[in-house]
C-alpha cells in the first residue's frame, strides 16, 4: 500500500465523521430555535400570569364592594346589584386570564415536546458518529501496518545502496587487473 493509498483511507475514514458532525450541528440549532420558542411561550404566560394577579385583585376590590353592599342591604339594594355586577365582569376576566394561561400551558408543553425530539435527535447524531469513529486498535493495527511497509521500503534502499558499493568495487577491481595485465578494456571504447 502506497502513501497515495493509505491517504486515501484515511480521508474515507475521516468523511463519516465529518457527516456525522454536521447532523449533530443541525441538530443543536433545531434545539436552539426550539428553546427560543419555549422562552417566548414563557413570556406569555409571566404576561398572563400577571393579567390573572389582576384579574384577582379586582375580585378582592369587588368582594369589598359585595360586603359593605350586604351590610347595608336594606336600604341600598341597588349599591348591591351594582357590587354583583362588577363581581361577574371580575369572574370574566378571571376566567379569561385562566383561558390565556391555559393557551400557554398547551404553548409550553408543545415547546417541551420539540425540544425533547431535538434531543433524541442530537442522540441519533452522536449514536452515528460514534458507530463510525475508528477505535484506537484499528489506529494502532494502521499505524503498525505504515511502520512496517516503511521498514521494508528503508530495508530495500539499504540493500540497493551495498550492491551498487560492491558492483563499483568489483569494477575498480576488474580494471586494476586489466590494466595490471595489460588486457584490453572491451566494455570501455
């Protein structure tokens, strides 16, 4: 296996996690919008809240009205149907203030929902990246695998390198004697 090639599988193996990567960024900006929803849905019901407090404060009010109206009922009947009167418009408002609370009950839990489908996506996203991340045996038994195939090419570059030193000397040798022998040198012209 060659350079080229082990490069090769390497990025091969780096792409899933960058894939993976992505998904679980996807993911936590789904979250974020979601959890800026639910702060939203909050807001409305501290809003709501506050009109409720309202709503029941006016009943205390009309509660005071509705008993002073009864102390003096029998010579102020029309005190006291006024008193009822406003009674009822405070129990509306009571009862509208409840609705609205209950709206932003119903906005909140759908809220919730979202966010907990975001998380179990996040969890799907981080299942995925970590069924394709190598394990630090395969890092190991890849890293083991380069030494040795870079041992073996130090290995044959070594050997190139005495061969050439011998097939110099025989032929420093070779042309000693030649010349020591006075014979001719056929490979020279």
């Amino acid at each position: 296996m060659n350079n080229d090639d082990l490069l090769q599988q390497i990025k091969a193996t780096i792409k899933p996690l960058q894939d993976g990567q992505k998904s679980l960024e996807a993911g936590q900006q789904q979250i974020i919008g979601r959890l800026d929803t639910l702060e939203i849905g909050q807001k409305q019901i501290v809003g709501r809240l506050d009109t409720l407090e309202a709503g029941q404060n006016q009943m205390k009010e009309v509660l005071a009205v509705v008993a002073q109206s009864q102390a003096r009922a029998n010579t102020a009947i029309e005190a006291l149907a006024a008193g009822q009167e406003e009674l009822f418009a405070g129990q509306k408002e009571l009862f509208a203030g409840q609705k609205e609370l209950f709206v932003g009950q119903k906005e909140l839990f759908v809220g919730q929902k979202e966010l907990f489908a975001g998380q179990k996506e996040l969890f799907a996203g981080q299942k995925d990246i970590i069924a394709k991340m190598a394990t630090k045996t395969d890092l190991q038994n890849l890293e083991k695998n380069l030494r040795k195939e870079l041992a073996s090419k130090a290995d044959v570059q070594d050997l190139k390198a005495e061969v050439i030193k011998k097939v110099k000397a025989h032929d420093r040798r070779i042309n000693t004697l030649e010349d020591e022998l006075d014979i001719p040198h056929p490979h020279k012209n």
